[in-house]
C-alpha cells in the first residue's frame, strides 16, 4: 500500500458522519493532504547524511467557498492534517525545525476545489498536545488525571445515557498516557477491548457507552513563530510571507 493510500485512509476517518456531509462537493480534504505531502517533499532539504529537514508551518489556501466549509469542522480537520504531516515525515525519516503549524486561508483568486499550500521552516520549541477527540470537538488533557462522565464534575462532559457519571479518567504525565475505569455501570473499552487500566496510545480509541473518543497527542508551536528578516525572508505566490513591513 502507498503512502498517499495511509493518508486517504486517514482522512476518510476524519470525514465520516457528519463530516462526510460537508464534502459532497468542492475542495475535499484528501486533496489538501496530498498538496501537503508534494510540499514537504519538494521543500525537503539535506543538511546532513542523518539530518533531512522539512517546513514547519504551512499555509493553506483555498476559494472563499471552500473554506467556509473546512472552517465549519473547526480544529478537527487540522488536528488531522498535523496528525498525517507527522506521520509522513516519520515514514521518510524527515524532521522539523520546530511544531508543525497548518493555517486554511481564502484566497479570492482560487476557483472552487483548487488548493495552494504555502510553507516556511521556523525554528522554535515543540509543545506535545494531549486531547481527547469527541465527534470532532477537541477537549486538552491538563497534566495529572482528567476524568471523562455523564456528570458536571467531570473534566470533560459526554452527553450519552450509557456513560456513569465519573465514568473513566485519563492520566498524563507529560509523555506517557493511561485509560482507568472509574468503576463504571457499563464499563470502558480500549480499541474494542473492555479494561480496568491501560497504556493510551496515540490514536487510541475509548469508547464509553455510545462515545467514541479519540487520543490524539499534536506537535504545536510553543510559542508564536518570530517574524523573519526582511533580507533572508522567502517571496512566495500569494503573498504568504513577503517583505516584512
């Protein structure tokens, strides 16, 4: 299977439901992941036998049409698209200067379907981003226990009969995660497998009665990116990063 076929296999995950009923026509995200790959392995640059570096922070532009239907999904199809960036680059032993940040911008000169990426290395510090992913809505993890539920004192809230009131918790400890069930009603399950505690990987799926909750952990920008020298700055179509003013 190819790399391209991963990707449109991820994003049919990210479209289904709801989702699928935004992309009947127009733009479709499996297009923007593929713009995104060509971009990374354009812009690939060797530095060293060991060290072949990529852009960072992307901007993706797309007909006013368009974009208004992405916007509507809000972070969850970004959270994707930084999820594939990610796993792209792993697959080709690539690295980024720093967290990978993915904007979507209207672009008036962009007919209905097209898309353009633009992109740029910024180097910086790498924020690891734990959050549970639930019917497209994206919910941080804090560090310590977060407990999922039916009722308000959980940290994350699910609106489902078949969830306890403090149902499971996620426990994050800055690198690793972990699933416990809380002694619930009708029990926790971990990639379809019913658990009383276990390791959360990445991707992993929780399903608490009929919620399915994804673990996602993102590579972000810890901080906003410096802006570049006006003599080294890169001119770009579109005008993504011209001349500083």
């Amino acid at each position: 299977m190819g790399l391209l076929d991963n990707f449109e296999k991820g994003l049919e995950r990210a479209v289904n439901g709801a989702f699928a009923k935004t992309f009947r026509s127009g733009l479709q995200p499996v297009e923007i992941t593929a713009a995104l790959k060509r971009e990374i392995d354009t812009k690939a640059a060797v530095v060293s036998r060991d060290r072949v570096l990529v852009p960072n922070q992307f901007r993706v532009r797309m007909s006013p049409a368009d974009h208004a239907r992405m916007s509507g999904l809000g972070p969850a199809l970004t959270d994707e698209l930084v999820d594939l960036v990610q796993k792209h680059a792993a697959s080709q032993r690539f690295q980024f200067a720093g967290g990978i940040t993915i904007d979507l911008a209207a672009d008036e000169t962009l007919a209905e379907g097209l898309v353009q990426v633009d992109s740029r290395n910024v180097k910086g510090q790498v924020a690891w981003t734990p959050v549970l992913d639930i019917g497209g809505t994206r919910h941080p993890i804090i560090k310590g226990r977060t407990v999922i539920g039916r009722g308000s004192e959980a940290d994350v809230t699910i609106d489902d009969s078949g969830a306890s009131r403090r149902h499971a918790e996620v426990q994050w400890d800055g690198s690793r995660a972990r699933v416990r069930d809380l002694g619930s009603t009708n029990g926790t399950q971990l990639n379809g497998v019913r658990i009383n505690e276990a390791i959360l990987e990445p991707d992993g799926v929780i399903t608490i009665g009929r919620s399915r909750i994804v673990f996602r952990v993102l590579a972000q920008a810890a901080s906003p990116a410096p802006r570049a020298d006006p003599a080294t700055e890169r001119h770009d179509v579109g005008g993504f990063w011209g001349p500083a003013e």
